[in-house]
C-alpha cells in the first residue's frame, strides 16, 4: 500500500494507491453486503471489500468534492479534487444517477447522469497525464469543441511525484465510436464505394476538417510552454527516421516485402528512402498532438465527430506521449485504422470477393 485516504466514512469510501511490480495502480474501495457485490477483492462475512466504481455514492462523492475543491489527506500524501474554472456543478450530486461503463476500454469509466462521465486511468504514471493536460488546454485555452470538455479532475501528490489519477468530462450523445459506425457503413455499401459523391467519404472529408481542427487549437497558443509549437529539426527526422527504420527491419514486414518487387531493400536502402521521405517535415513544426489516434478514438455524433481519449499510447512512458511530434503521425493513424476497416470488412467476403 504507498497511500490512502478517507473520501467517505460512510460505507466507507477509500482511495487506496498500491504499489505492484514496480506499477502504481488507482484502487478506490468501499464495502458492500453480499446482495450488492461488484468486483470481490476480499470478503470478512457477509460482506466484501469491492472496486469503489461499482458504488454509485462514490462518483457521487468525487463529484461534490470536485466542485468543492477539496483535498483528502492520505498518510504519506494528499488527493486533491480540482475543478474547471467556472464549471456548472449539480446543486445536489447526491441526486445523480451513477453507473459504471461497463464497454471494452483501458480505463475504468462512470457514468453521471446525462452530462458527466468520471474516467480512471488504473494505472497512473508519475507526471501530468496527457488526457488531462490537453483536455484542460483544449477546454480552458482555445475553442475548438469537437472534444468532450474538463469539467475538473483529481490528482494526487506524494512521494513519487504527481500522478493524475481521473478526469471528470463533459458526456458528448453519440451513436457508438467511428471504428463500429464506418465497419456498419461498408457492410451496408457492399463490395465497393466509388471515387464519386458517397456519404461515407463525405464523413472522412468531415473527419480530417475536424483533425485538422484538433492540430490548428493545439498549435494555437505560443504563450503556453507545454502547447507552444517548434520547427522541425534535423535531429528530429533523424530519430524519426532510425525508429521507423528500426520497425520496417522487423521480420514481420520484411516477410511481407520480399513478396514485392523493389521494396524490399537492405537496412542502408531503408533508412535512406525513409530519410528522402522525411525530410521535408524540416519546413514544418512539431506540437502536441493526440498520439493514438485511430477510428476507435472518435465518436460518430448526428453532425459529425468527437475526438476523445489524449492519454496516448498507453504502455510508452509519460514523457514520450508528452513530447512534440509532426501532425502528420495522427493522420497516418487514422488512414491505417481505415485501411484495416477495409480489410476487416473484405475478410468477412468468401475469399474470392475479397478485392
């Protein structure tokens, strides 16, 4: 156990960090009679020390502690509960409906009510977690909407740092994630869609204006040490370069090359035709951008698209997912997320409709 703190007497409410193989994981906890267990982590009788998320009363309680500002003192630490400046708050959080998200996802959601979603990443890193720094920037500093905006968050200071341990955001009414809707919209066109006027390539037009939305409010504020944008320098597309040279040497992708005539190359060939590739990226900058971005981080809405989840990919260290990089990395993302829509769809086919 490396701290815990007292949300709640009553139940009680407990906010527990433990220490695991060398990983720190966000554990609320609270007690629970058999008739109402949700994850069992230890049981005394009747009743059972369970995942406090499954417990409607403790979103609640975070979320009149966030509108309180208040800070829980743990034994070697403090959990703060912080808010958005100006933020509208329920006048009685005790009257909202709370139920945990129970959907595929890495982090732990809850909802509250119809407006709110109070999202846990489990497994905090030391430092400012990226889904909350850029979801404040976005919220606080630009206006760009087409993201759900910070409502507050709560973090925690101890030995070890700063660790950003949930966001309270606004909930955004959508018809599922732009991975299932575009997977729905091919299935329905059949074997192919034409270069032509099609609705579905209409909402890709529509998504790369919002993704170019996203990248013109990141790069928006020069003021902002974090946020401010960079050229591009030599030594980034050298890194660049020797990272992409080092994955395109995997044997996977050399597997795949060898079928192909004058792609495949050795190791001196394929870093130099990746360097001619990006080397232009010098005449660019480099800002924040999303770091994860595919179809599974938007959310189809009747009008057009959200993008969600900035916490990056999540097994890289906290630093790299905070570091600049060229726009461009997201585009490439989400034009592969399409690519293997396509694909995933095609292998539904009998093999010999597939192209």
């Amino acid at each position: 156990v490396a701290d815990w703190g007292v949300l709640d007497a009553d139940g009680p409410l407990l906010l527990l960090l433990l220490d695991v193989d060398d990983d720190r994981y966000y554990v609320p906890v609270t007690v629970a009679t058999s008739a109402s267990l949700g994850d069992v982590i230890a049981r005394s009788g009747d009743d059972a020390v369970v995942d406090a998320h499954d417990d409607p009363r403790f979103a609640r309680r975070a979320l009149a502690a966030m509108a309180a500002g208040r800070d829980v003192a743990g034994q070697a630490g403090r959990f703060g509960f912080r808010a958005t400046p100006g933020w509208g708050f329920p006048p009685d959080p005790d009257r909202v409906p709370a139920e945990r998200h129970r959907g595929e996802q890495s982090n732990t959601s809850v909802m509250l009510g119809t407006r709110l979603v109070l999202k846990s990443p489990r497994r905090p890193q030391p430092g400012l977690n990226p889904d909350l720094e850029i979801a404040r920037f976005l919220t606080t500093r630009t206006a760009f909407r087409e993201v759900p905006r910070l409502a507050g968050w709560v973090e925690y200071e101890g030995r070890g740092g700063t660790f950003s341990l949930a966001v309270l955001q606004e909930f955004v009414p959508n018809q599922g994630d732009g991975w299932k809707h575009v997977l729905a919209a091919l299935r329905q066109r059949g074997a192919a869609i034409e270069r032509a006027s099609d609705p579905l390539l209409d909402e890709v037009q529509r998504l790369g204006a919002t993704t170019g939305g996203l990248h013109a409010a990141l790069a928006s504020d020069p003021s902002a040490a974090e946020f401010a944008p960079e050229p591009v320098t030599r030594a980034d597309v050298e890194r660049w370069t020797d990272d992409i040279a080092r994955h395109l040497g995997g044997d996977d992708i050399q597997r795949l090359l060898r079928d192909r005539p004058g792609r495949a190359a050795g190791a001196e060939g394929r870093r130099a035709r990746v360097l001619a590739a990006l080397s232009p990226l010098t005449a660019t900058v480099k800002i924040r951008v999303h770091g994860d971005y595919h179809l599974g981080q938007v959310l189809k809405t009747t009008d057009g698209f959200v993008i969600i989840d900035f916490e990056g990919d999540p097994p890289r260290p906290l630093p790299d997912r905070r570091r600049r990089q060229a726009a461009l990395r997201d585009v490439a993302g989400m034009l592969r997320s399409l690519d293997y829509a396509a694909h995933a769809v095609g292998r539904e086919a009998p093999e010999g409709e597939r192209a």
